[in-house]
C-alpha cells in the first residue's frame, strides 16, 4: 500500500527564532502590529511504501528520528493517510 505522510517540524518554545523575530518585526514596520509571536518551521510531505497504516507510521517516525528532525532543537508531528 501506499501512504502520504504530512510532517510538520517547529523549533521548541524554549528556543529563539530569529526568522520568526525578523517576519514578526517586517509585520509590525508594514502596519500589521497586531500580529505577534511568529514562528517559523518547516513542512515535510512523503510517500512510503508499507504492508499497513502501522508500518507506514513506524517508518515515519524512524525517518523524523534519525534524519528529517533534530531533535534538541525542534519538535514534530505527523499524519499518514493512505493514498489512493
């Protein structure tokens, strides 16, 4: 089966993001002030070949861990849908 995952990666409250800081500051300069507290992440979209939904979300979760996430800096989560 085949099975499109839809990750999205953000860095941790705890840490600074200057690329939030800066867009969240160009807002403020271009008249948008009640805008506050952006953060910028990332958004991942994959496809995997698996025997079920299980194994599809295994192999996911392996993928973020040991490549598409780091993890002292930023926090993830996904969804897998089968695709059709």
């Amino acid at each position: 089966m085949k099975f499109k995952a839809e990750i999205d990666v953000m860095p941790h409250d705890a840490l600074l993001d200057p690329q939030g800081k800066a867009v969240t500051n160009t807002l403020k300069t271009i008249g948008l002030s009640t805008i506050d507290g952006v953060r910028i992440g990332k958004h991942i979209r994959l496809f995997v070949e698996a025997s079920s939904e299980q194994e599809a979300l295994d192999l996911v979760e392996e993928a973020c861990k040991k490549m598409l996430v780091n993890q002292i800096m930023e926090a993830y989560h996904f969804n897998v849908s089968v695709v059709n």
